[in-house]
C-alpha cells in the first residue's frame, strides 16, 4: 500500500533526499526522521534490533499505511508508475492456482473485506480446516497402541506435522498471496503452532523415554522407582517445552519480564494451595532414599497391618488383612512409626498369663519352671524369659516373653500357637486354671482345684528344693544346654512332624 502511495504523490528531486552521510551531519539532540514533503509518510533510523542504522518506514507509518492509502487511492499514477499493484497483489493467485479460475468466479467473491479478497478469505478457510483435519487424524493414528509405543508414536507425528504447517505456511504466502493485518496474524499463529507442536514433541518425547525405561523386567511397575523415573523425566520435559514456548513468546514480541511476574505472584498462591501435594512429594522422594518398606513386604502403619502394593509418589497403598486397600499419604506415612516384619531376623512374642488366685506357690513354681524348661527346649524359641510379675485384680500374673526364630509373619504365628497349646497342657498338670476375666462367688458345691495333681505338683517342687535343682531365681546354664531342642516343632502328629535322632 505505501508503494502505491509513492507512485500517487509527488516526491522532491532525488537530490533533495537526505542519505545516510546527511543525517549523520545533524546534531545529536535532533531525531534521525525525514517526513515526505506533502505527506505524514516517515522515515527513522532503526535504534535497535537486527537493522539497526538502517532508515525504514516509521511504525507509525506502517501502522497508518491504510489511511494513507484511502487518502491517495483517487490521485492519478505517475508516469512510469506502475499501475494497480496493490490491486493486483490482492486479487491476484499465486503461479499454482489458474488466473482464470479467478476471473470465472462471481463478483461478490472478488470483493475486498479487511483487506483481503473473498476468495483468499474462503482459501484461508479451507487450508486451515484441511491442517485440523491432519491433526486429528494424527491424533487418531496415535491412539491405537499403548505403553511406550504410544508416546514414540505422538513424539514422530508431532514431529511430522512440522513440515507440514510449514507446507501450509508457504501456500499462505506464495499461493492465496495473503498480505496486511491478515498476514501479520496468520503468520504470528503459524509461529505461535511451530512452537507448541515442538513443545508437544518434547512433552512426548518426555514420556517416551520414561515408559520405554519403566517397561523393563528389571524394574517393578508399581515401585517408586518407576514412579521417580517417570515424574523426573516429565519434570524434565516441561522444563524443555516451558523453554520453548518462551523463546516463541519472546519471538512474537510478547515480553517475558512481564509473563514472568506474573507468574511469580500467581506462584505464591499456587505454592499455598499446593502445599499438601508437595509434601507428599517430598516425602515420597525420602521414602525412595531411606526404603524402610518395598513392594510385597509385610508391615505394620500404626494399627494398620498389611502388605505394601505400591509405593507412588504422593501415597502409598496397603492391602489390608481384611482384603482392602487403604491408601495412605506419603507425608503421613512417613511421619508415623512404621514396623516392617520382612526385615525381622526374630519376632517377639509376649503373652500374660492370668492364673486362679487360688493356685498355690508350689503350683504356680511349677508353671514358671516347666514353662522355662518348654521355652528353653523348643528350637523355634530364642532368649525367653518367664516371670510372675505381679497380682492382679483376679488372677497372679505370670508374663512370658521371647523371641521366634523366624522373620516370616505365617510361620510366626504357627509357632506361638505351638507354644500356647504346651502352655495349656503345663497348666492342666499343674492342676490349676486360668483365670476369669470376672469376679466369682464360690458355693461349697464347687470341685475347686484338682487335689492329685496339686499334691504331685507339690512334690515335684519339694524334690527340686531337696535335690538343690529348684531353677529360682534363674536356671542353671548346665540345665538350659542340656534342655536345648528335645522337643519336636512341628509337634508330634501334625503332617509336617520329624522325628528327632535320639542323642547317645
């Protein structure tokens, strides 16, 4: 358009026009501008940016081009100016399009709105629906597969829509020949989408690459091992495209202090909001570090008993006993006591027993000691430790403590069953019971403690005291060596029972 003005309006001799030399002789405090004589058209040295010190079109003058073209669009042509070409350029096709398909048209295609033809109008139109129409079949190309193979696939047509935008790019220009506003615009967006479909390559890329290193046998899909190898290589990829989208902002023009400021200011309250989330992730990461428990392994939160299913980067998840699975934050979960039996060289088992308050001191010596010696024999029990510790409300206590000699939660349990059933039965010689959680009144038709067995008891006792084996306080290391491992565990009778080689 402004050509078309300069082929309209009279300029001065060429002698007349400043050059470079000229405007460096003014003084220093006057603007480096020539104005058009006649016109408000003007021309400025360029101050910064890749054309600096050359003289152009003032901004302004760019931006009025229009205005002064309406102005002089009635003013006749110089001779040797040539004719209507600004016309031409907005009518005109590019060479791939006939010139005749042009003039066939009806009238009201050829007509100008905004500066453009209405056909270029109808052709920016259709190109555009035919490049969406690219994209999402690429996108419903890419959605078949799963997995890694999924994300390599998006990665290559993101990367393949490229050239194509940038075919697109070209018949904008060279072909619908789309000039002013319209083209500033378009070309901006075809930027702008060079820019977010390499930010959307490097997005998949991301995740390609993690998905391809998770779907090895060698790592567990659920650990958060795969969970820290798929948010760091995320982490990185946004990082990556969040540097790309800003070279393109800043390629546009848009000024990136300002974007960021904004940022900053919106980063404090989404830090605020987010606080919990990074906590968890934070504590996700600790727990990746420390590993005080892995996938399968048997553990204990609190009073949450369960195996460990997977181990994610904001929560945890248990399956209970029960068969349900309690999710529990990271933050939370590592916070809190945590017991891991499958890092247990032995389990503890402690167990009180509450015996009638009619059992004799015989009696209950009698308890103490063969349970000692039923600790001490059996070869899946380490460090017991046998006490009466005190009277309760209704029954004498007698506290057993001691170790299993496993690490296997299951194998725990068959063992302290064992050792509670041999308890019972030492009970039952002894002739006293346990005690009711209860108060009792006792009529004299009571068959109250079994006398035989008391007077056996009794006398087992009186001997030990007699022959100076009675294993009070403790038991003789002699008597605890010699009582090592005579028992059968499994128990005699039970399908996985072995008979013990007799010792000579």
């Amino acid at each position: 358009m402004l050509n078309d003005v300069l082929d309209r309006v009279p300029l001065p001799p060429f002698h007349e026009i400043p050059d470079t030399r000229a405007m460096a002789k003014l003084p220093p405090d006057v603007p480096r501008v020539w104005t058009i004589p006649g016109t408000e058209m003007k021309i400025a040295r360029v101050m910064e940016g890749p054309r600096t010190g050359e003289y152009l079109f003032s901004p302004v003058t760019v931006d009025r081009a229009r205005e002064f073209y309406e102005l002089a669009r009635n003013l006749a042509y110089k001779p040797g100016a040539m004719d209507g070409l600004y016309q031409r350029i907005v009518y005109a096709p590019g060479p791939w399009i006939p010139t005749r398909w042009i003039e066939v048209m009806p009238d009201w295609v050829k007509e100008t709105v905004v500066g453009q033809s209405v056909w270029k109008w109808i052709g920016m139109v259709f190109t555009s629906v035919v490049w969406l129409l690219l994209v999402y079949l690429a996108h419903r190309f890419s959605r078949p597969m799963g997995g890694e193979h999924h994300y390599w696939r998006r990665f290559l047509l993101a990367v393949a829509l490229l050239p194509v935008t940038t075919a697109f790019r070209s018949f904008y220009e060279h072909q619908l020949i789309v000039v002013g506003p319209a083209y500033v615009a378009i070309d901006n967006a075809i930027v702008l989408l060079y820019y977010l479909i390499g930010a959307v390559a490097i997005l998949n890329l991301g995740a390609a690459i993690a998905a391809t290193i998770v779907a090895s046998p060698k790592i567990e899909k659920q650990s958060l091992d795969a969970n820290l190898i798929s948010a760091g290589s995320r982490a990185v990829a946004w990082l990556c495209a969040t540097l790309v989208l800003a070279r393109g902002l800043s390629v546009l023009g848009v000024p990136l202090l300002a974007v960021v400021a904004s940022l900053g200011v919106g980063g404090v309250a989404f830090a605020l909001a987010a606080r919990p989330t990074l906590e968890d992730l934070i504590a996700g990461v600790t727990l990746y570090l420390d590993k005080p428990v892995r996938i399968g392994q048997f553990c204990q939160f609190e009073d949450v008993v369960g195996t460990v299913e997977r181990i994610g980067l904001r929560s945890t998840r248990i399956r209970r006993w029960g068969g349900s699975l309690l999710s529990i934050p990271n933050a939370q979960f590592a916070e809190h006591l945590l017991d891991n039996f499958n890092d247990a060289r032995y389990i503890w088992i402690r167990q009180r027993l509450r015996l009638r308050y009619d059992t004799s001191p015989d009696q209950l010596s009698y308890v103490l000691a063969k349970t000692r010696e039923l600790l001490f024999a059996h070869p899946k029990i380490v460090s017991p430790r046998v006490r009466f510790i005190g009277f309760g409300d209704d029954a004498l206590t007698v506290e057993i403590v001691c170790y299993s000699d496993t690490g296997v939660w299951s194998e725990w349990h068959a063992i302290r069953e064992d050792v509670f059933l041999r308890i019972i039965d030492i009970i039952e010689r002894s002739g006293t019971r346990l005690a009711l959680p209860s108060m009792t009144t006792y009529f004299t038709r009571d068959g109250g403690i079994d006398e035989a067995r008391r007077d056996a008891a009794e006398q087992q006792v009186r001997e030990w005291i007699e022959g100076g084996e009675l294993p009070f306080p403790d038991m003789p290391e002699a008597q605890r060596a010699a009582l090592a491992g005579p028992l059968s565990f499994p128990p005699e009778g039970s399908v996985d029972y072995e008979a013990k080689p007799e010792k000579d």
